[in-house]
C-alpha cells in the first residue's frame, strides 16, 4: 500500500509509514501506526503532550531506536547507516562529557563529521559569549544546550531534529537561539522541532504537527494557512485539541 503519491515522494526529506513502537511494561503503544511525511527546505514544529511519542520519533529516524513495525524514507531511501549522515540530531538532554572543553568538541565534531563548519560554530558561540576555553562543568545548564546546539546547527545536514531546543534557555538568549535555526542551516534542508513553548517558536514554524497519544495525528498543515483558516493562533489550537479536563467521580470508578 502507497501512503503517497510520486509527487509527495519526491518533495520529501523524511517519510514515515505505519511507524510502531512499544516499550516493555507499557500497556500501549508509544507509536501506533504513525504516518507523515515531511517536504524539503521547511521549519516544521512537532508538538504534542509529554509522553505522545515525540522523543521517540526522532530517535526511530536517527536509529538509536528500532521500530517494530513500519518503514522510514530519508531523502527518498529507507533509513540506514547511510542515511545518518544526512542527520543532524539534537537530543533532549546534553550528553557530552564534562571534563571536556568546548574547544575539544569542536574538534572532536570537525573530525567526526565531514559537513561540519567550523568557522561558523565558533561565529555562533563567539556571539554567544561562550569561552571556547571552559569545559563544560564550568558552563551553567542553559550554556551547555546553547553550545550542543550550536554544534548540531552548524553541520550541513538534510534533516535537523531539534528535540526541545529551547527548554532549558533562558527567555533573553530564545530570541538568538530560534534566529540561529532560522540563519544557520541549508534552505534546501529541513528543521524538525520539538517543543512545549509553542507560543515562543510559533513565528519560525513554516508548517507543524500535533501529536496526540499513541502518534495519532490530531491536526497539521501549513501554519499561516492553518492559522487564517481557524482564526487562531498555532499556541491558542494547541490549547484547544490537548485541553485538559478534570476526572468526573464516575471516571474513577
């Protein structure tokens, strides 16, 4: 069975079809036949409650996680070892290690990754203030995102995966920080977001996805269209599809 057509195929950097997955001790699915597909040379914001698949998405499409069912398309061929390189990954928590300088990764990411710029990592964290000197154990919480996610925007992928880029930023650096996704990769290439500040990263977002439990596709499309369409905002529709509402004491029983 074909989820799309040719057109839709060729117009895509990422495709995922009938996409499963269950954790051991779970009594659902954290995906349940998931399906999107994702055009080249957008910003699209992936948003949903806690807990409704997101994080895994992202790690099923760089591998660190397998599906147990379903296909993933990367720039048109089924995802692989190859295809990781075409992948720039930033995970929700940092995980380099804190005896390292920044200077080291940079060195250590220039080495590692063919289409990584230097030059323009260490603009980024010049702009920034970060001391290329420091290691890391020395750098708050919030320095040490900025600088994996200077890392991660300075490689020239296909397709970024930003999982909760600006959680842990402080509100003064977001501004930098979402103008940086929008300045600093290939315009051919795609941004995949991930994010509970809807109302913050909402004016980048070029097209966005709700997700709901179990990967159901709740409401997506382009967001000025969407917008128009329903008279509100992308934060306001949120709000509206995931509201949240309290037990009746018959629920309980």
């Amino acid at each position: 069975m074909s989820f799309w057509t040719n057109e839709q195929r060729e117009d895509a950097v990422l495709i995922c079809e009938d996409l499963c997955k269950t954790y051991h001790g779970l009594n659902r699915p954290v995906l349940d036949r998931f399906c999107c597909q994702i055009p080249k040379g957008k910003i699209v914001g992936l948003l949903g409650p806690n807990g409704c698949g997101k994080s895994t998405l992202l790690k099923l499409i760089t591998g660190l996680l397998v599906a147990d069912k379903g296909e993933i398309y990367i720039d048109g061929q089924l995802r692989s070892e190859k295809t990781n390189a075409l992948v720039s990954y930033l995970p929700e928590r940092t995980y380099f290690n804190n005896w390292m300088r920044v200077e080291e990764l940079l060195s250590y990411f220039a080495e590692f990754y063919g289409d990584f710029d230097i030059a323009l990592a260490r603009k980024m964290l010049a702009e920034l203030q970060i001391d290329t000197t420091a290691k890391l154990k020395a750098l708050s919480k919030g320095t040490k995102e900025k600088v994996q996610l200077v890392l991660v925007m300075a490689r020239r992928a296909k397709l970024y995966l930003l999982d909760e880029p600006i959680a842990g930023v402080d509100p003064a650096a977001r501004d930098y920080i979402l103008q940086t996704i929008i300045g600093n990769y290939n315009p051919e290439a795609t941004v995949i977001i991930t994010t509970h500040l809807i109302y913050d990263i909402e004016p980048i977002l070029d097209e966005f996805l709700f997700m709901g439990y179990g990967g159901e596709v709740m409401l997506s499309g382009v967001a000025d269209e969407v917008r128009n369409e329903k008279g509100k905002s992308l934060d306001e529709l949120f709000r509206d599809c995931f509201r949240y509402t309290p037990p009746t004491e018959n629920t309980w029983r």
